[in-house]
C-alpha cells in the first residue's frame, strides 16, 4: 500500500456559534471564536490517497488529477470565503475545523479514481492545531 499527500492552502473566516445559546453562553464555550465580527485562519490542507502503484505509470495517481480534484471541490468553494455563510455543504453545521475536515472528505471522496481510496484529510487551522479525519 502507498500513500500520496497533496498539500494545499486556503484562507476562510468563520465564527462558532450556537443560536440555541445565549451569547454569554456563546463566549463561555468559544471564547474569541464566538466574536460576532467573524475571524480567519490560515488553513493548511493535506489530501492522502492510498492504494498499489500502477506498473505502467509508476504513480498511485496521477498528482496533476488530484490537484484537480481539491481545487475544484474544495478549495473553489473555500479560499476566501465566510465557511459560516458561502459553503454549502456546512449550511446549518457548526462551522469547527472537525465538521470542514468531515466536510472536505465528503466532497472529495466520490470523485476519488477507481483503484485509489480517499485515506486522510489533516486540516490545519493553526500551526498548532489539526484535525485528522479517516472517513466514516
């Protein structure tokens, strides 16, 4: 088995957010993350495929396909927008950097080729703070 990572970059605001909660409530859980004026991050996006080397190409998969694919699924739909407002496949989610790493894998994952499966998303909000998702 080999495993491919792409790595991507991408810029969004957001803002976490309960409206079943009071906004005291709010800022008790989130803190500055609840700041009614949104605020961004600097997102650092790794996309693994795993799978057996094709013996004709020597490649899992062609990188030029996959880059395709998160640009086109994901970071088209991402880079520079609210994820609270602009992304549909957050609409009525809470807008945590683990529902966008689920959220990604969702878009990716049936567009992945035939012989290669989709193995990790790592989302970095921060240096210091990642998610990992593995699918379902």
């Amino acid at each position: 088995m080999v495993y491919l990572t792409r790595v991507e970059h991408f810029n969004a605001a957001h803002k976490l957010y309960n409206p079943r909660w009071s906004k005291e409530e709010n800022e008790a859980v989130f803190g500055l993350c609840a700041n009614e004026n949104w605020h961004g991050h600097n997102y650092d996006l790794y996309v693994t495929v795993k799978g057996e080397v094709n013996e004709d190409t020597g490649f899992l998969m062609d990188v030029k396909v996959l880059s395709g694919l998160v640009k086109t699924y994901v970071l088209d739909v991402v880079d520079h927008r609210n994820l609270n407002l602009d992304v549909p496949f957050l609409a009525g989610k809470m807008c945590s950097t683990e529902n966008l790493a689920k959220g990604i894998w969702e878009q990716l994952e049936p567009h992945i080729p035939a012989g290669v499966r989709l193995h990790a998303i790592k989302l970095y909000e921060t240096p210091r703070i990642y998610v990992e998702y593995f699918g379902a």
